[in-house]
C-alpha cells in the first residue's frame, strides 16, 4: 500500500495491467461528532478535458446511485471500514469522460455549522475491485482543513491510453455549491 500527498499522483493500469476498474473509498473520523459523520456524503462527477461535468446526470451520489452508462456507480455494499464507496469500471466509462472527480460534502439545512474541519483523520483510497486489496490511499486530509463543507478528495483520470489516481485535497468554504459551480454541476 501506497500513501500519496496532496498533489501526487500513480500510474493505476501501468502498475496493474489488467487493472479492470477501482472501487474508490473514504475514510473518517468524527470522534464525537457523531451528527458531522452522519451528515457527510461521498459523490462522484464524471468530467470532460476541461474538468466540467459532462451533465447534472454525470454527478453520482445517495439520490443518483450511478449516471447513464453505469461504468460509475455508489456501491451497494460499501466493505471494509470506509464510510462509503464509489465503484468505477474503466473499460465502460464513455470516450468523452477525462476524469472522475471524488468529493465529500456536508449534506445539512443552513445554520447547523458542521464543517469536514472538525474531523480527527479523513483519507481516500483506491482499491482492486477483485478482493478488494487496497492500492493506494492518500494522506490524512484533515489536518489542513477548517470551514470547509466540501471537498475535492481526489479524481480517476485517463493518461497515455491508462488511468492514473492522484490526491487532490482541495477545500470548498461555499460547500456543495462552490463545488458543483467549479465543476460545472447543473440540476
């Protein structure tokens, strides 16, 4: 098992040739906090060259469980200790698709005032659908955080006929929406 820093990146199918998808997950702590924990929500935006989400049925998550190819999709069963997971089968992702952002978001009514800084640990990692054998995981993304309510975790993407996994880490302070407004997410 690998660990990445924000930023760094690894050769997924270059490393495992006949690599046939990811299973992508995530990973928190709360410590008390029992109500943030239950209030965060694991999506997935399927983007184009310029990171923009092909469509509003290109943003997977808890209402839209997969987008219209199904080569993305949340799992049914998430497995192991992750809070939840998305599944990703390369070989079905349309053309068009670059890149496949992961994000966490606080899904909460306004006023609550929960932020992903009050987290303790917060990670993502790729694992081998086939058993499920983790590949990589990135380092814990909490220490950096404060107000934030949303966060780029990390994204899939295609490199030189392949795909790469890397950390992103980016914070949002404007929540889901900031986000979904970055990435060009429409309902």
């Amino acid at each position: 098992m690998a660990s990445l820093r924000r930023g760094s990146n690894v050769e997924l199918t270059r490393e495992i040739p006949d690599l046939p998808g990811v299973v992508l997950g995530v990973r928190c702590d709360a410590g008390p906090e029992r109500a943030l924990a239950d209030s965060v929500v694991l999506a997935a935006i399927l983007c184009d060259r310029g990171s923009r989400a092909l469509s509003g049925e290109h943003f997977v998550f808890f209402n839209q469980l997969t987008e219209p190819s199904g080569s993305v999709g949340m799992a049914a069963e998430v497995t192991g200790d992750d809070l939840e997971q998305v599944e990703v089968v390369f070989a079905e992702v349309p053309e068009e698709v670059s890149r496949i952002v992961v994000v966490l978001y606080v899904n909460e009514g306004n006023g609550l005032r929960r932020a992903l800084g009050r987290l303790r640990e917060l990670t993502v990692r790729a694992l081998d659908p086939r058993g499920e054998r983790e590949l990589v995981r990135s380092e814990n993304l909490a220490t950096t955080l404060d107000g934030e309510t949303a966060l780029a975790l990390g994204e899939v993407y295609r490199h030189n006929g392949g795909w790469k996994f890397k950390v992103l880490g980016e914070g949002y302070r404007a929540g889901i929406a900031g986000l979904a407004q970055d990435y060009g997410v429409t309902r």
